[in-house]
C-alpha cells in the first residue's frame, strides 16, 4: 500500500472511532434520562 492510501485509511479509522465515541456518549446519556424518568 502507498503512503497516500495509508494515510486516506488512517483518517477514516480516526473518524469512525469518534463517531463512535460520540454515539456512546449519546446512548448514556439518553439511558440515564430513561432511568431518571
């Protein structure tokens, strides 16, 4: 693999990761607002 390839993959794995980061966040966050009510 050339380095541009490397590079295009790695900024894509660092955005998923927050994405998914972010969508855990959102689903505690919505599961204490559920436990609360």
């Amino acid at each position: 693999m050339d380095d541009e390839t490397k590079n295009a993959l790695g900024a894509l794995e660092t955005k998923v990761d927050g994405v998914q980061t972010c969508l855990m966040q959102r689903l505690d966050e919505m599961a204490a607002s559920l436990e609360e009510g």
